[in-house]
C-alpha cells in the first residue's frame, strides 16, 4: 500500500492527466474498468482564477463510484499556483492535486509553466512548496528528465520538490524536446527511484499489462501511470491491475466489444457536451477505439466527414455487423452516411 501524505492507495495503478483524453466521460468509463487512481485534465492556475468556465468544466469530479482522484493545476507562479489550488480544494474538494512540470506543449512552456520549469528546478521548488502550504491535500508533481538531452535537471527537480513537500513525483522517461518520440528511458527512472525513498511513479511507453509490470520490475518504481496506452484502450488498466497484483492475465478485447465501447463512449460525450461540441472531441477517440481493426482508415474518413452523431452511430453499428459476421465491408453502402 502506498501512502501519500496519509491518502492510502491500494493500487500501483495510475491513469495520468492528459488534456483532451481524460475528460468527464472517459475518467467515468475508465472507473468503471477499474481505475482506483485517476487525475483531470491538467487546468490552468490562472484560468481558475479568472472564472473561465471552460477551466472550471475541466475539474468537475463524480463521487458515484468509489476511487481517488486528483487535478492537475499548471503555472509558473508560486502564489498563484497556491491561490488556484487553495480554489480547487475548497470548492471541487479532490483527494490530492498534481503540478505538471511535464507538459511540452508550446502554448503551455512558452508561458514558464509545464515542462519549462524542468530548466529552472530552484523554482519548481517554490512552486510546490507554496501549493503545499495552501492546502491541506497531498500534492504530487509529474516531471520529464529535463528540458533536452544537455539539461536533463530530473533529480534536482526530484529532489527540490521532495523537500518542499511533495507526496510523490511521476517521471516520464523523456525530455521536454522529445514531445513523445524515440523511447522512454526507464533506466533514468530507475536511477531516480533509487536516489529516494519517496514515491517514484513510472510513466512511458507503457502499452500493455506486460509493459507496466515490466516498467517496476526493472526500475524499482512503486507505481506506474498509464497514458497514452488508455487512448481507445480502458481495458488496459483492469489487465495491468490484474497482471500485478494477481498474476492474472485477462483476455484482449473483441472487435464487438471495441465498436460496442465506442459507441457507448459516443453517447456518454453527446451526453455531456451536447451534439455540437461532442462530435469533434469524440473523432481522435473512435479513431483510436478503431485502431489497427480492418478497414479502419477508411471508416475514420468516413467519421471524420460526418456532422451529425445519429450517422455516426448508424456506420458504427454497420461497421461491427460487417466485422461480427466476417463478411467484407460493401463501402457503396457508406455512401448514405455522406453528408
């Protein structure tokens, strides 16, 4: 059992904040396919303070199912950054908060905020310390090994976060410079692991149950944080729950139950956003749900055509009958779903 800061975890199974992936309705089917851990979308320090509300949506939380969960807040500014998290404790009341210091988007580093503080470890520092002073929630930090293959700060972050109080820090086994090529470097993970006795969670390349039981067998991490292996894939988290904690490998999804699951993942978003707004965020998701299945270019063309989710639905279903019954796709027929 983990220990954050007196917040007990049972699992050694993270699912990590992503922006546009781990939203209200996916954090909901990812619950209910086992994730004990999960984090929002990382949310903007000085958009909560502003009152945007698209910020605001980002962290809206569900107590229905059991399970921790956690928002990520990212900024440059330590009395902001404690400002917002003091907001998000008092109002939306999470398990903990997460800083990302990981992030390498550019609209995000060129404010000093994500993975730019990886170039400034005095000030990630700071930052922590002054959101761990605001509130009385274990605060953890996601971090890469720096900002490029001659600045790789990881440890001094690691180790000026730790003494600030941070509960635990996430390490993906990249620099800021890679985004997400090449390959994570578990070996510097397991190198941080080693120097602490803190909580290091291993993030990277993690695609499958054997990789995640595979990322602690060989860095001695204490957890692993799943990410872009969830994308179209929440089965991943109950197999590598499985896998570690049982010894229990489970069955790979069908091809009935990956449409059936896009489907549903459709509804939920059409749900929660409305048609106007669902449609577009759901298209990257059905085509990672779609991923590596027949003709499933084509049908992604097709979705990516198509307005209206009545239609979108209607080819999903034509499509998981042509795959069931394993009879070839008669594409003259998609020409109804053109708009």
């Amino acid at each position: 059992m983990l220990n954050f800061d007196g917040l007990k975890i049972d699992t050694r199974v993270f699912v990590a904040p992503m922006a546009g992936v781990t939203d209200y309705p996916y954090r909901q089917i990812l619950r209910e396919y086992g994730a004990e851990v999960l984090f929002t979308e990382m949310v903007s320090s000085q958009g909560l303070l502003q009152g945007n509300r698209r910020t605001k949506d980002l962290i809206e939380i569900n107590r229905e199912k059991p399970g921790i969960i956690g928002v990520q807040l990212f900024g440059d500014d330590p009395s902001i950054m404690a400002e917002a998290a003091a907001l998000v404790a008092e109002n939306h009341q999470p398990d903990m908060l997460d800083i990302n210091m990981g992030c390498p988007a550019r609209k995000v580093v060129s404010t000093g905020a994500g993975a730019a503080l990886m170039q400034d470890p005095k000030r990630a520092g700071r930052i922590t310390r002054a959101v761990v002073a605001a509130v009385e929630l274990p605060v953890t930090v996601k971090i890469r090994l720096g900002w490029d293959s001659s600045e790789l700060t990881a440890a001094r972050v690691v180790e000026q976060t730790l003494e600030a109080g941070a509960a635990a820090v996430t390490v993906h086994g990249r620099t800021s410079d890679q985004f997400y090529s090449g390959q994570a470097d578990w070996q510097a993970i397991a190198e941080i692991a080693s120097s602490t006795s803190a909580p290091i969670i291993g993030n990277g390349d993690i695609f499958s149950a054997e990789d995640a039981q595979k990322m602690l067998e060989t860095t001695g991490c204490q957890a692993v944080m799943l990410a872009r292996g969830i994308q179209g894939n929440p089965w991943l988290v109950k197999a590598s729950s499985s896998l570690i904690d049982e010894g229990r490998k489970i069955p790979e999804p069908t091809i009935e139950e990956r449409i059936t699951q896009a489907l549903d993942h459709l509804q939920r978003a059409i749900n929660y956003y409305g048609q106007e707004r669902a449609v577009p965020l759901m298209r990257k998701h059905l085509s990672w749900y779609t991923k590596g299945l027949p003709h499933a270019a084509r049908v992604r063309d097709w979705i990516n055509k198509l307005i209206e989710p009545a239609r979108i639905q209607d080819l999903l279903l034509h499509y998981r009958q042509s795959l069931s019954e394993d009879r070839e796709l008669h594409f003259q027929h998609f020409q109804d779903f053109q708009q």
